[in-house]
C-alpha cells in the first residue's frame, strides 16, 4: 500500500497492511532538525497543510521582528495564528549568557476581555476568510502531496483550538464561563462569529482535497470535563456539526478527526452521532484505549494512544516501550482503525532512543500482526 492508501484503511477501520504512524514534535524540538522536515527523516506516512495568515505580509513581518531576537514562544504559524487575531501572549524571559532567551511566563492579553455588548464584538476586526488565492495555493499543496503518495491533514486556522479556546483566548476564560451563565446571547453570538469563519476555512481545506480535517477544543481534565455536558450541549456541539456539515457539503469523503487533550468519554457517543470519524489523541492516562476500542472501535478509529509523559520523557525507556506499542496495536489495532501516535508532543529532552524504539516497535509489531489478520 501506499502510504496515503494505508492511513485512509486505517482511519476507515479497515485493516491495512501495517499500522500507520506518526509523531509531533514541538517547536524546540523541530528545531534540531534545522531544514529537515522530521516527517521526511522518520517515514511518516501523513502531511499537514494550513491556512497561513490572513493580514497583510508586511504587517506581520512587523510583528515578528518586534519579538526578542531569540525568543521562541512558537513556530511561525502559531505567531501568525496569534497575530492575525490579536491575541498577544506577552513573554516575560530571561537572558543567559548565550545570548538566547528562556521563557519564564506567558501573560494572555485577550483582545475581547472589556467586551460587554454585541456591538462590542461586531467592532472587533475578526480575521478575514481565505481568499481564492489561498484556496488555489492549499489545491496546489494537497496534490504534490497525494503524488508522492501520502496523506493529507487539513488543519483550519484556529487559536489553540477551533470555537472553544478561540473563544476563550479572545475573552478570557473566566469572562467565557461567566459569559456561558450571565451573558449567553453575547456567547453565542461570539461563538457564532468564530464557527461561521472556521466553516468557511474548513470548507476550502476539503474542496481542495484535504483527507482528514482536524477539529477540535481542549474540553477534558484529567479526570473530569473541563465544562458540563450541558454547556457542551448547549455552547459547542450544534457549532462542531456545523463543522462537520460544511466539510461534508464540499467533499463527502472527507474524515472528520476531533482533538481533545483529558477525559472526554461523556461527549464521544455524541461526537460519533455528528459526524466525527477519528478521536485523537487518546491519552492513556487519562482514558483507557482498549476499552475505548471495544466500546466504540465499530463507529470510530483512533489516532494517538501511546503515552509519553511517563515513559517517554529524560530517561532511556526503549524495553517500556515496545511493549506498551505492542500492546495497544494487539488491542486497539485489531480489525483496524488505529493510527499509532505519541499522545503528546515530543518535548528536546526525549532521547533518540526512545523515538527510534517507538519507530522499529511500530514497523515490527505492526507489520506483523497486520500481515496475520490480512490472511
């Protein structure tokens, strides 16, 4: 298979003919890789494409070279991201005597915070929506990609992620949750701004051929919800099918992803019932993969499900490893719709041992099993 044949099998619950994976990295840690794609240095079978800014050029260029020299709070797209909005995490660091700086503590300047009426929001200079220009460019992407075979993540432009937190990072989040109680017409009116342009961006990523779509809002703790399932009801799920609907108006076939960092079990049955495909990133410590599998694994694949806080991080943990890839491609694997990932972003302080463990764990146990359920 190739590699965009074999994703599409997995995420379709369909058995491929090894297990597809992937890895994230975060921006400190792309940085080693200098020019190097790290997706290309490791084999990953996945590509992601994005919307860049939306202002002009110069503005943002500005904006950039106002920041401390050596400064790293994200990479280019998060800043443009940030920028674009107006959202403006004020960075409080140190000098060492490198020259570099180190980040000690981000302050959120959220541009909506002193927002008290409708008219309020509707002055607020809202991010303009991809122009066919940008449409032709993201076409342009998406077929290179498809003609070297691989698959195609379509990540619309967001604020940490695509109603929720953007929300909450314009407001604030202690205004949003009053705002959910005290204010809803104000709330919804906000959140109806933020869905309307996401729509519209989310559908240009499917008419352009994206494969998967990523959606998404950080509403999980550790062990609880982040918000109540009535607020959610209420607040968030009309305005994800909204998503949804868009993405399947241009392009049917499109897989719907959705992302949640926490314990998210009271909304998936519900996730499923809109119209979401693959849950991402399954975080073994907070919810159990193979129960997930067997409970849903007949409507919904999944995409992450290797821990990496615990034995990923500062120590050599190559034999832990193995055997929590092998476990979760013998349970969560079986029958297909499983895309193996780290949980987390891979932080500079993991060792290379433990990535190219995680990488040959893959291909062997993978391969293997897959080649026995294909027989």
């Amino acid at each position: 298979m190739l590699p965009r044949e074999r994703v599409l099998a997995a995420l379709s619950r369909q058995v491929p003919d090894r297990v597809p994976k992937h890895i994230d990295f975060n921006t400190q840690f792309r940085l080693h890789f200098r020019s190097l794609d790290p997706a290309e240095r490791f084999g990953l079978e996945v590509r992601k494409v994005q919307s860049g800014s939306t202002r002009e050029q110069e503005g943002f260029e500005r904006y950039l070279e106002s920041l401390p020299q050596h400064l790293r709070v994200g990479d280019r797209q998060t800043l443009a991201n940030y920028w674009q909005w107006g959202y403006d995490p004020v960075a409080t660091a140190a000098r060492q005597a490198s020259g570099e700086y180190d980040l000690l503590q981000l302050h959120d300047y959220n541009p909506l915070a002193e927002a008290r009426t409708i008219q309020d929001l509707q002055r607020y200079r809202f991010p303009a929506v991809a122009r066919d220009v940008r449409f032709g460019e993201l076409k342009r992407q998406v077929a290179a990609l498809h003609r070297r075979g691989l698959a195609v993540l379509g990540d619309p432009p967001h604020l940490g992620g695509v109603i929720f937190e953007t929300a909450q990072r314009l407001r604030g989040y202690y205004n949003l949750l009053l705002d959910f109680v005290l204010n809803k017409e104000f709330a919804h009116y906000l959140l109806d701004q933020i869905t309307a342009m996401c729509a519209h961006n989310c559908a240009l990523l499917a008419r352009a051929g994206a494969d998967v779509i990523i959606l998404g809002d950080d509403v999980g703790e550790p062990t609880k919800m982040l918000i109540s399932l009535p607020m959610w009801r209420e607040f968030l799920k009309p305005r994800l099918a909204r998503l949804i609907a868009a993405i399947r108006e241009e392009r049917p076939a499109t897989l719907i992803m959705y992302h949640s960092d926490g314990y998210i079990e009271p909304i998936i049955p519900e996730l499923i019932e809109i119209g979401v495909d693959v849950l991402e990133p399954v975080q073994p410590d907070v919810m159990d993969p193979a129960k997930l599998k067997t409970t849903y694994g007949d409507r919904l694949a999944f995409w992450g499900t290797v821990g990496v806080q615990t034995t990923w991080s500062a120590t050599v943990a190559t034999e832990a490893i193995r055997q929590e890839v092998g476990e979760r491609i013998a349970t969560v694997g079986q029958g297909g719709g499983l895309l193996i990932a780290p949980a987390y972003d891979v932080e500079p302080d993991v060792p290379w041992q433990n990535i190219l463990a995680f990488l040959q764990a893959v291909e062997e146990c993978g391969t293997q099993m897959n080649a026995d359920e294909r027989r």
